[in-house]
C-alpha cells in the first residue's frame, strides 16, 4: 500500500532571488524618513549582531571538528556571500588590494599617474606605476610611497611593494610621410648630415633650422630622430646618456628613461619623445620636419 505525503513540497529560493530581496529592502529603507530609517537600519544592525556571533560559533566548531566540511560549505556562494559580510573570513589578496587601491586611485590620477596590480606573492605586492607616479620629482616618489603604505596597512598578507619596469610600445610614423618627391623641401625634408657623420653607438644633435634642434640615436646603424625635447619639461637631450646594451636613452635633467628605438618613456608610461620621419637616400641623412 503507497501513502503519498500530504505535506506541501517547499522549494529553496535560488541566490538571485534573495539578493533581490536584499536589494529591494535597501531601495525602501532609503525612501524613509530619518528617524524611520534610524529604526530599520539599528533593527538590521541587531539582527546582524545575532547571526554574526552565531556564525562564528559555527564556524569554530566546524573549523575543530570537521574542516572539510567547513570548506565544502565556504566555497557555496550564499555561505560565502554571509561570511564576508559579517567579517568572518577575508577576501583573497588580490580581491582586497585592488580594494584598497580604488581610494587611492584617485589621488594618484589628480596627480597624472596610476597603478596598477599585477600579483602578490610572498607577501610582496607587484605594481606597475604608470604616468607621474613613475617619474623622478619628490612629487612622484610620495605618490609610490602612498601606494606602499595604502597596501601594507590594508592588506594583512602584505608586507612589501615592488614596483615592476613598464614594456614600452613601439611608435608608429606613417609610411606615406617616409616618401619623398622630386622637391623634397617642398614637403619639408632637410637634409641633416652624410650618415658617415652620425657615429653607431652614440647620440648626435642637429640644428637643421632656426627653431628646429633634433638629436639622432646610432643604434647598431639603426637611426632615430627625434626632436630635442624631453617629454617631461622640454629640456634638451644633448648631453642624455645613451645605453645600447640596455637600449636606452635616459635624460641629463631629471633622468627620465626612453626606449632609444621608440621614444616610449619608461618612467612615465603614455609620454613619449617626438619622433620624426627619418630616410637615407645617396649617403646623406634626411628628416622631415613639416612644412
């Protein structure tokens, strides 16, 4: 003989639906008045409360008597979800600097700069700085300091910052504008210097015009123009050190490094040298400097 259970099949809402409910007790708390408000938000503070010192005496005892299980039961969302809010376990590294550096993010960007995360290990979080933040005023060495002390103090597993070189992006010039016609002045070719003159390994300057100074980088007979103009404060590069084992130009004033091939500064990810067109035709050196 079958007997059919009369008792009503109850079915578990589902994580969407009561974060939804969540989300819809918010939007009507914050449409009362003030001292309602004060009301509700002290009421669900209380409840809180409860289930906080609640879940923690669980949590000590599945954390004594049964570990896995306590694990099995962290990796559910809505568990997870109930234990992060009431502070009982932490969000992963990761998770929690990227936290730490949206508010400092801001002052960084007032600044010109930005950081990025790359990865923690060791206790050592990997940061790429971008912009101001990787240059070489005292401006920019507090900027590096605040975002050393914003994860050090906010993030527990970290206990240093290392600040991680930026890959340079090559600069691209217009094929069209490496041409030249039968009256290359006309289109504002100057024709610098025999190539004989621009010596491998080192750094040659050029007055080409009145107003127009341009240094040339020899490397492994690969040459590059590029107006005399720091990209920080427009100083002159006559006197910058030329490094063709690192493949780098660094300059005399405040030691801003470029990549001597493509002008990227490595100091300052997004400034860049002003490349010029640059071409060798019949043994002479011509660049282009507009019409």
């Amino acid at each position: 003989m079958t007997t059919t259970d009369p008792r009503p099949v109850t079915t578990e809402p589902t994580f969407e639906a009561l974060a939804g409910r969540v989300d819809a007790a918010v939007t009507a708390a914050a449409g009362l008045d003030v001292p309602a408000r004060a009301v509700a938000e002290e009421l669900k503070a209380a409840v809180e409360d409860i289930h906080r010192s609640a879940l923690v005496t669980v949590v000590r005892a599945l954390r004594t008597g049964a570990p896995d299980v306590l694990y099995a039961l962290v990796d559910d969302p809505t568990v997870h979800l109930l234990l992060s809010l009431h502070g009982i376990i932490r969000p992963d590294p990761m998770t929690l600097a990227n936290r730490v550096l949206v508010d400092v993010r801001p002052q960084l960007q007032s600044h010109g700069g930005d950081v990025q995360l790359d990865s923690i290990a060791d206790g050592v979080a990997y940061v790429r700085l971008e912009g101001a933040c990787n240059g070489c005023s005292m401006s920019s060495v507090t900027l590096r300091n605040l975002v050393e002390e914003a994860l050090v103090e906010g993030v527990p597993s970290v206990t240093g910052v290392e600040v991680l070189p930026n890959e340079p992006s090559p600069t691209l010039i217009s094929v069209d504008s490496l041409f030249m016609g039968p009256d290359p002045e006309a289109e504002g070719w100057v024709k610098a210097a025999p190539a004989t003159d621009l010596t491998e390994g080192a750094l040659s300057t050029l007055s080409l015009r009145s107003d127009s100074d341009v240094v040339v980088v020899n490397v492994e007979q690969r040459l590059t123009a590029y107006r005399n103009a720091c990209a920080h404060e427009g100083l002159p590069l006559d006197n910058a050190m030329l490094d063709v084992g690192n493949g780098t130009l660094t300059c005399p004033w405040h030691g801003f490094c470029y990549d001597a091939t493509s002008g990227e500064c490595l100091s300052a990810p997004g400034a860049q040298l002003e490349q010029l067109p640059l071409r060798v035709d019949a043994g002479h050196v011509w660049i282009r400097l507009g019409t």
